[in-house]
C-alpha cells in the first residue's frame, strides 16, 4: 500500500456510483488530501464494484484514520482506501465493522495516473465477504436510473394498488397493443426498463405533469 495525495472524490450509495462526466454541482465532492491506494485483482475488483461487501478487521486497522481531508483541522475519514486492478480505480468506504457503505469513482486523469502507481505494487490478497449484488445499472446514464426507478414505481404501485387503468394505459403507450393479463403487463413493462429509450423517457414526463396536476 502507498499513499495517494490530493484528489477529488463523489463518494455516494453503492448503487449510485457515477463516473466523473456524470457528478452534479449538488453532489459533496471532497478534496482528499491523503488516501491509501490498494492493488487488487481484476476479479476482486469487479466484486467490490458490484456488489456490497464485507472487509476482515485485519484491513480495516490497517486503515483506520489514515485517509484525511482538506479544510477542517485533523479531519480524516474513519475507514477509506483506494482500490486498482491497474486499470480502474474506486474510492470505499467503510463503517466500523467493515462493510462497504460508500463508493466513489474518479477523474479521468486521476485514475489513469493512480492506475500505473498501483500496477507497480504487488498484488494485495485481501480478504472479504461478498454480500448482495448492488449495481445492475452499469450501462445507464445517471438520468437513466432516475427514469428507471420512477417508472418502476410508478408501474410497481399501479399492479399492487390495482389501478388497472394506469397500467393499461403504460402499457399501451409503452407498447401499442393490448395485453388481457394484467400480471403480464407489469412484467413486461418492467422487463422493458433494462435499458431506457425515449418511449421511457416520454412516459417519465407525462406521468410527471399528470402526479403534478393531481398535487395542485
């Protein structure tokens, strides 16, 4: 393990982790003035990315106050470290008994230049429990996964408070024909949001204006 000096990091939900071109000005991005970078495997990698997990106490001192802040005095981050596979890189953090609670990729030019330091480290074997999987929207744009969890919503609360109408009418709007099961409605228009278009996206809005015109 080596030290990485002076980065920004968008550390955010574990299923909410955005690349650098998607962070908003809303966002807490913080300016790390030190943080400890780890070398993994590849496969290790793709499973602290995907998934939550669960650290052994061993690392978790080994890290324990060594990532700080700029700004306050003596501010540091009670459990964060880097991790690489020499290609990519992902900012975690911790809480007290080693579970991934935070996550954070980086700028482009910051994780290109902490990908050649850690492909000069020696692999770190580290020890974890893999727990459910929490990324399944790798190929969404952030605005994306908003769509996608309103209109899961929206389509999850139509079958489970039985209006049957609104569900119709996605349906048809969604895929312009008629469907007699109303089970398979939800299904299929659920199956549907594995990947957003501008069908999706027009739905969104229209329910939107239509939930706003309800509140006013």
């Amino acid at each position: 393990m080596i030290y990485i000096y002076d980065i920004l990091l968008n550390f955010c939900d574990n299923d909410n982790i955005y690349d650098f071109y998607e962070w908003s000005n809303n966002d807490d991005i913080e300016n790390m003035k030190k943080i400890k970078l780890v070398h993994i495997s590849s496969s290790v990698y793709d499973d602290i990315l995907n998934y939550n997990f669960i650290i052994n106490k061993d690392f978790l001192l080994k890290i324990y106050n060594t990532c700080e802040l700029y700004g306050k005095k003596n501010s540091t981050v009670s459990y964060a470290c880097l991790f690489s596979d020499g290609d990519r890189v992902l900012a975690v953090e911790f809480n007290k008994d080693g579970l991934s609670i935070y996550k954070s990729k980086l700028l482009l030019d910051e994780e290109s230049e902490i990908s050649v330091l850690a492909s000069n480290l020696e692999i770190y074997d580290l020890k974890y429990n893999k727990k459910e999987k929490v990324l399944d929207n790798n190929f969404l744009t952030r605005k994306e996964v908003l769509i996608k969890r309103y209109l899961t919503k929206e389509i999850e609360d139509s079958y489970k408070f039985k209006k049957y109408d609104k569900l119709k009418y996605l349906y048809q709007e969604y895929f312009d024909k008629d469907n007699n099961s109303y089970k398979s409605m939800k299904e299929e228009l659920i199956d549907s949001l594995i990947s957003i278009d501008s069908k999706h996206k027009e739905i969104c809005n229209l329910l939107k204006i239509s939930n706003k015109k309800k509140q006013v």
